[in-house]
C-alpha cells in the first residue's frame, strides 16, 4: 500500500495522519489478467491506482467490435470517471491486460478524504486535470492526425506499453486494423 502513498507524496507531502486515513479507506486487491473490474452498464464506484500490471479501457459497439478508450499501468489511474460521480450506469468496460495489483478507493471514502485531507482534494484535481489535457490531445490527433503519426504518438505517450501490449490493443486504440499497424511499424523501421 505504500506504493499510493508514495504517488500523492509527489504532488505533495503527507503527514503521518494523512497517510493513515488514506490507508484506512483503500482497498489493495489481486486482479487476474482478462478479469474486469468494471463493466458496461455497471456503476463505476473506485478510482483505481494500478501499483503493478496494465489495464485497457474500452467500449464495445453495435457489431461487437472493442474501442480502446485508455490503458493505465503502474502508478496510473483508471475509472470511468462519468459513471463514477453522476453514480448512474456507464458505457465502459475496464479488463486487466496483465495479472495486476491495484489500490481502489470508492466513493464515499475518496469524498470522506477530501474533506479529511484538504490537500488531496488538490492533489487528485490535478490528476483529473492532466487526463483531461490527455484527451484532449487524443481527440485533436485523432481527427488531425495521419495513422502513423497518432501511433507515434502512443509510442510518445506509452513508451512503456509498447512492447506489453498486443497489436490488436494496440490498433483498437489507433482506430486502425491490426493489420495497418503491422504496415505502419514496418514503414518505420525501414527509415
């Protein structure tokens, strides 16, 4: 548990009492590679800190095809945050990519640490913001962007993902085929 302790003491530094209040709300658990924990039409009731593994999020449309939304790794967040403070059902699965270790803390506890940590409030604005500044980045590459250059992009972003990640993710995430992607690296690497 210490991992999301050392996380928010990045943005800013914790008392003893403060680190034991978050301690005392998360949950620490085992997740097996292709186990959800959340899906559509669910209530999305934790922000997850991802301590070890990877997760995708995605959705799934009418002709049954996976539109990765995000993945998150180690000392990344991942929720269906909508879903998570309208409290109403949302439109996303989150699947674990690899066996993982994650921290979830639900609601009414994150809430509670807010008004108990003042500064955490803080801490978890500015990890809203940059996943907003995230995507919106991602809309802009994904209507400005050629397919090689948004997957230049991802190789930007998630260096460390890369070569964890199969190309179907890969591509899902792209809005591209498998196939296209195999065309695009060997482009690359022919440069």
């Amino acid at each position: 548990m210490q991992s999301i302790i050392d996380h928010f003491q990045k943005f800013l530094p914790l008392t003893e009492t403060e680190q034991g209040l978050i301690l005392a709300r998360a949950k620490q658990r085992n997740i097996k590679r292709r186990q959800w924990i959340l899906q559509e039409g669910l209530i999305c009731r934790h922000y997850t800190f991802i301590v070890k593994g990877c997760f995708k999020m995605y959705a799934v449309d009418d002709r049954g095809m996976e539109h990765n939304i995000q993945f998150a790794a180690e000392n990344d967040w991942i929720a269906d945050i909508g879903s998570f403070h309208s409290k109403k059902p949302g439109g996303f699965f989150i699947e674990a990519v690899e066996s993982s270790e994650i921290i979830q803390i639900e609601q009414q506890d994150l809430y509670f640490l807010y008004i108990n940590i003042p500064k955490l409030d803080r801490i978890f604005k500015v990890i809203i913001e940059n996943k907003y500044i995230e995507l919106q980045n991602r809309v802009l590459q994904n209507i400005s962007s050629t397919a090689q250059q948004r997957y230049l992009n991802f190789l930007e972003q998630y260096p460390h993902l890369a070569s964890r990640l199969p190309n179907v993710q890969i591509a899902s995430y792209l809005g591209i085929t498998p196939e296209f992607l195999s065309k695009i690296r060997k482009d690359l690497s022919g440069k």
